[in-house]
C-alpha cells in the first residue's frame, strides 16, 4: 500500500516537470534598455571668444593636471588623445536590465552578464579625441569625442568578448530572439565632466 502511494506521488511529480518545466524555460525574456536620450541631449562642442592659441594654452595646462594618459600631442593642429584604463566600467557604462525568466535565467544588469568581474578580468579602455577650431580670429571651437573599448578576457591573448563605440553611436547586440537587441552605451558621466572641466577655459 505504501509503494503503491509513493509511485502515485512520483508520478504527479513526474507529469509536473512533464508540463511545467518547459512552460518556465519558455517564459518571455524582458529586457529594459538603458536610457539613449543622453545621446541627443548631450553637447562635445563649445565656443570661445578667444584665439585658439589661447584655448590651446589651458588646454595643456589641464592635460599636465589631469589623471589622463596622453597618446598624442598635435600644438601645431591644436589637436591631443587622451585614455585611460578602469575596471570600474559600471560607473562608466550602462547596458540596461536584463530578466530572462525561466528556471535558470538570468536577472539583473546586462553588463554584469557581458562582463563579469569575477572570474576573469573585464577591462574598460576609454580614449578621448579633442580638436579646436580657430574660427575667425577672435572665436575658437573645441569638440571632443569619447571611444570606449570593453574587454573580457582570461589572459592577454584569450578574449573572451570585445565591443567598441562611442558617444555618438552605442553598441548593439543582436539576442537569439530577434525582437531584442541588447544595447550598451555610456553613462555619459565621463562627457559630462569633460565638457564642465573644457567650459572653465572662458
């Protein structure tokens, strides 16, 4: 009588993973990606009533201060790259919320997925080209642009994942389910700081 009542249970149980199981492996992933209004708000040019000259002068003054590495220093062209290297990426990037339901998906923020910090080493390259404009003789123009340049890798010659944009144009990544691509782009904490510390030069 006991044998008889446990094969009855094991068998409910059985018809339970039966319909149950690919019912939650099949349930809707939903993705909510990061906000891209930055991306129009955001302004990398400014105007000064000064010579370039000038403008070129606190520039420099503001690279020999600044925590930034210099690539390249171009006074005749009035132009410079600046980078640097953070394992901080989140303060730098978002790439929205991800939930994949199901039994065992994933839930939580897309770029803990892409680029985890534990197992491997996840790198965030960031390279900022800067430009003035001399006008006329009395206004300057200074643009700026941000690259960012992602990286997971086990070792130096073992990548993981790779992904490269900019300010202007996040990165897109295409999902098996072809009604959601996955998007990362900047925080745009970086330009912001940029463009305030660049605004002073007045």
């Amino acid at each position: 009588m006991v044998k008889s009542i446990e094969a009855r249970i094991l068998c409910r149980f059985s018809m339970f993973l039966i319909f149950v199981v690919p019912l939650l492996q099949c349930s809707p992933t939903a993705y909510i990606p990061p906000d891209t209004s930055g991306i129009q708000t955001l302004s990398n040019t400014i105007e000064y009533e000064q010579h370039a000259e000038e403008i070129w002068t606190k520039l420099s003054h503001y690279i020999s201060q600044s925590s930034y590495g210099l690539d390249s220093l171009d006074a005749k062209n009035y132009y410079a790259e600046l980078s640097f290297v953070s394992k901080r990426f989140h303060k730098y990037l978002d790439g929205g919320f991800l939930n994949e339901s199901g039994f065992n998906g994933y839930k939580g923020d897309f770029l803990e997925l892409v680029l985890p910090t534990g197992d491997y080493k996840s790198t965030l390259t960031c390279n900022i080209s800067i430009q003035l404009t001399q006008n006329n003789l009395s206004t300057t123009t200074l643009s700026f642009l941000v690259s960012y340049e992602t990286m997971y890798a086990k070792t130096k010659k073992n990548v993981l994942s790779q992904y490269k944009f900019d300010s202007q144009n996040p990165m897109l990544i295409s999902s098996e389910d072809p009604a959601i691509n996955f998007t990362i782009l900047p925080s745009f904490l970086l330009e912001k700081q940029l463009y305030k510390s660049f605004s002073k030069f007045h």
